[in-house]
C-alpha cells in the first residue's frame, strides 16, 4: 500500500505559515544542561495567592458550568471600571467587553471579524511572533513597518501614511512592546491616531503589557480623541497580574465590532473557562497592591540589565516598558542566531534570536528580565564572558553612571 | 522617610547581601549615596544585623524550641519593661513580644532538648520576680518564618523559551 501524502489536503493558507522562529531554537535549549533562560515571555512570578485561592474557593462552591459567551458580567462589569479608572475610557459592559482565552483569542477573532481576503493589516516590526500568521490566516495581507533603535523602536505617523494604499484596513499595535520594550509618548500617537481617522484605519491595540510601564505613563489608544469608536483594545491579566497560563484576556470596542467578534466566539470558544474568570474577577478586586509590587521589581532589575549591556560594550536601547531588553549582539560580530546559538553552547545562557521577531529584528536578541536577580547576575556574568572572547571592548568597572543622565535612552559602545 | 531609603531598606530585608554598587543601580541612583544611607541606617540601629536563614533541620540537627506565654505583673514607672528585660537577656530567648490579649509575654525559645527547655523555664523563667504564670507549647514544625517558606514546592516550571 502506497502513503498518502496527506499534508497535500491540508489547507494551503495554514501551509504557507512558517513555523514559529522560536520553535528550533527552543528544541536546542531543551537538550541543553544547566541553562539559565532569559528567553522566557512570561512572569517569573506564580499567580499571587489570593487569587488561586479565589479560584479554589470558586471550585468549592461549584462554579464549573458555561457562563453567557461575553463572559461572566460581573468580571465585565470590573473590566470596564478598571478601565475608566486608569485611562478614564467608557465602555459598556453589556456589548461593548467580550473575555476572551487570552489576547491570542481576541486578536484572531478580531482579525477575522474584519478582514476580508486582500485587505493589508499595518505592523510595526519586529513584532510580536502570532500576528502575521493570524492575519493570513483570516486572509490578509500583512504589511511591515520597520523600526530600529536610532528611533527607539518607535513608529512614526509618516511611517503609517507612507506605508497605506488603498487596500489598508488594520494598523495593528503594540506598546509597552514585545520583544523591544519600546513605549510610545501621547503626543507621538496622537498623531498616528489622526492618520488613522484620516485614512480610515481600525486600530487594533494590543496593550497587554500596560501596567509594566516604567518610564512616562501608559496612554490607552481609545482615549485619543476619536479613537475609541475605531479601535479595538486588547488586553488581559497575563501579564500584570502573573496569570499567563489562565489564559483569560478582553478586547473592548464599539459593539458592532465586539459583537462580530462574540459570533465567532460563541460558535468556535463558547465562552472563557469560568475558573479563570473567576480568579480574573479577583485579580481586578484586589490585586493592585500585589501587582504594583511585582511592577517595581521589574524596574529595578530593567535598571540592572540596561547598566549590564553597557559594562559589556553592547548597545542597548533603554527599555520603557514590558520586561525585555533587546540589545544590539551584532556588535559581536555575530548574527542574532549565530549569537544565540555560540551563547547557548558556550555560555549556557538562552535568549531569543531578534530575528524571530521579523527581519528588523536581525542582529538584535530579545533578553527578558522576568528572572530572579540571582540568574540576572549569573546569566551576565557568563554573557560578559561571551562577548569579551568575541572582542567587544567592555567598558571599565566603574561606579554606575545614573542611566536618566543619558540622552535619547542610546548606550553607545565604548 | 524618603522613598529611596524605604526601597534601600525593603531590598536589603529582602536579600542582606545586594551591594550598595547593585542596589544603586536598581535604584537609578548614586552609589555613594546608597553607601550613605545605608551607613547612617546602620549607625541609627535602624538596621540591627544581617543574618543568614537557616534550615537547621535539613542539616540534621536536633533543635528544640518552644512558645512561653507569660504572664507578669507590671510595675510603677516602668510597666512591663523592668520584668521583661530579665526575661529578654538570656540567649536562650530567641524572640520575645509584648501581647494584647490574655497574657502578656510571648517567648520563643530556642534550646537542643525538651528536658533542657522545661528546665529552663521551671528553673530561671518562672522564678523571676514579678511572672504570674507560665504556659508552655512546644513548635511541632516550621512551615514558614520571616516571610519564608520553608519547604517551598514552587520553583521555576516556565517553558525554557516562550514568545
């Protein structure tokens, strides 16, 4: 009997997707011993204990059914006060808030609800590694705007009206950003708004990593003038509250687009798992103190990373937000995998290839701070060695040089 | 207090050995100023010691210890003060609080045997002028001190790369 080649019948679009950069890289890390990871994407902290204790409780008393496919009101409800409060945008949580497994839910139900096959989706880059796939795989097309460290891994709104044609429906963003840590200022996207409402465009903002802003204050792209009736908001409890495997997120919008959104995940989701919901419901209750904690000792260890890089001789741009560093490993001579790959060998220390994250991420690594500072330490030390062998001139131990003192957040290389 | 020193003192409770070169870093500020700092907390008692947190039973080592309640008479003047510094200034007293409630001493001891630990509080604890009464309670196991979890199950179980 001859083998079928079944991987004919499979659908050419999901053909077409590459595999994810960081797969190949994550079977060398795991045959690898005595690793410390920095190439983590999530916490290093488990999910404070009152809120698994919420969830407990929420077992005991029997919570284990569907709940309405928006998700449970009340946590609705506590999603649209959280948000006023912090960004003082209003939305209504009967239509307007739809809970979602995670951002990664809600931006492939948002793609699909609105792109029909063509349409091009704006992306700045290097961008986070699920959203060109979900939007080809909902049949659009996307469209990269690059973006390097001279201008702080920020786009510009010349940028977007450069890079919009006719076909242009989504500019799709995301700041605190993966992987580049990069924050934009208000005024930089009021001015990307006005070419949105210009030309048109539906934003999708993903601002998972919101609370994790250090430098400035976060600015919620709906409460931009105009913006709120074109934008759909992403955001979840991963990140902030050290919940990624609840798997529990939102978007909010304007009801037609939310309710588009709920007909796919009535009919594909049916609804978030109650427990997580539950254990979301107490993390929006009482989880700020807890989370602005874990905030603080980000920032304290983003400030020993950032002065990690400059002892080394490697340029990294300063990080406003989320928690990683990408510094430019170029500098080593090597490339972001050849880097990644001599590093892991060599030194033990994994991190993410920058090119995993698009072509601008090339000659770049994405190094996250969400480690114990014992592994913080030892995994610089080990990295120090690396790129000293590679003839990077460290600079000279000194005193730590206060890092506001320099300009445009740029180390230079010594 | 500035915020600086309230971080300097949060950090420093947390991990005693972080360097002021480190912590000026995390901080974003000025070395010598956290040398500073750090040296007139030290001077003002303000830090008292920096001590390791041992788990001496992983070691073996058969260590007895107990919670006293006590309950004193309070003097003219000087209240609970006077009986509790006699109380306070023997090693054997590893830590020792003044209560609301229905005692007013309660004293943790510290020895390598039950025998040694009765002795004690039949022989020098109780016999002190001023204490009513004693009750002791024997510490059957530590699950947590000072914040730390003594046999904490929760170690790192993140996938080694995660986009």
């Amino acid at each position: 009997m001859t083998q079928k080649n079944w991987s004919d019948r499979i659908n050419p679009a999901v053909r077409s997707v590459p595999p994810s950069g960081i797969r190949r890289f994550f079977d060398l890390v795991a045959e690898t011993r005595g690793v410390i990871s920095l190439g983590v994407g999530e916490p290093d902290f488990v999910t404070p204990w009152h809120i698994r204790e919420a969830c407990i409780y929420s077992l005991e008393k029997g919570y284990t059914m569907y709940t309405s496919n928006w998700g449970l009101l009340e946590l609705r409800e506590a999603v649209a006060a959280d948000l006023e409060r912090t960004y003082n945008v209003k939305y209504n949580p009967k239509n307007e808030i739809l809970i979602t497994v995670g951002v990664s839910e809600a931006l492939d139900l948002a793609m699909r609800a609105l792109l029909v096959p063509g349409d091009e989706v704006l992306i700045p880059e290097p961008s986070y590694v699920s959203y060109a796939p979900c939007t080809t795989l909902a049949g659009g097309v996307p469209v990269f705007m690059p973006t390097s460290m001279e201008n702080n891994f920020r786009i510009s709104a010349d940028q977007v009206r450069s890079a919009i044609t006719p076909r242009t429906k989504v500019l799709l963003l995301c700041y605190p950003n993966n992987p580049t840590g990069a924050v934009m200022e208000r005024e930089e996207l009021a001015k990307i708004a006005e070419v949105a409402v210009e030309h048109d465009l539906i934003v999708i903002s993903d601002e998972i990593y919101d609370r994790l802003t250090y430098v400035g204050e976060h600015t919620c792209l709906a409460s931009l003038p105009g913006m709120q009736e074109r934008t759909v908001l992403l955001n979840g409890f991963s990140k902030a509250y050290a919940m990624t495997g609840w798997r529990v997120g939102y978007a909010a919008g304007n009801p037609d687009f939310i309710g588009a959104m709920t007909k796919i995940h009535q009919y594909s989701m049916l609804c978030t798992p109650i427990t997580g919901q539950m254990a979301a419901l107490e993390a929006l209750k009482n989880g700020q103190p807890g989370m602005r904690r874990m905030v603080g000792h980000y920032n304290r260890r983003r400030h020993l990373v950032v002065q990690a890089f400059r002892d080394m001789g490697v340029p990294c741009f300063e990080p406003g937000g989320a928690f990683y560093a990408f510094p430019q490993v170029s500098v080593t001579g090597l490339g972001s995998e050849e880097f990644a790959e001599e590093l892991l060998k060599q030194e033990q220390v994994a991190l993410v290839p920058g090119n995993a994250f698009g072509r601008s991420g090339e000659g770049f690594a994405r190094v996250s701070y969400a480690a114990s500072l014992d592994d913080l330490s030892e995994a610089f030390r080990r990295m120090a060695r690396f790129v000293r062998r590679c003839g990077v001139r460290s600079r000279i131990i000194s005193a730590p040089v206060k890092i506001s003192d320099r300009q445009e957040g740029i180390c230079q290389t010594i | 207090m500035d915020d600086t020193t309230r971080e300097i003192l949060e950090l420093l409770q947390e991990n005693a050995r972080l360097t002021p070169e480190e912590i000026a870093v995390m901080l974003d500020v000025d070395a010598a100023e956290v040398q500073g700092i750090i040296k007139e907390l030290e001077d003002k008692k303000v830090i008292l010691r920096y001590i390791a947190l041992v788990n001496w039973e992983k070691m073996g080592e058969e260590k007895v210890s107990a919670l006293i309640e006590v309950r004193i008479t309070p003097q003219r003047d000087v209240g609970f003060d006077a009986v509790a510094e006699r109380i306070y200034r023997f090693p054997e007293v590893r830590s020792m609080r003044l209560m609301s409630g229905t005692y007013d001493l309660a004293v943790f001891l510290e020895g390598s045997s039950m025998k040694e630990i009765s002795n004690f509080v039949s022989t020098k604890l109780a016999t002190i002028e001023g204490v009513v009464s004693t009750t002791t309670h024997f510490v059957l196991k530590t699950y947590k001190q000072d914040g730390v979890i003594m046999e904490d199950g929760e170690e790192d179980r993140r996938l080694m790369i995660s986009p």
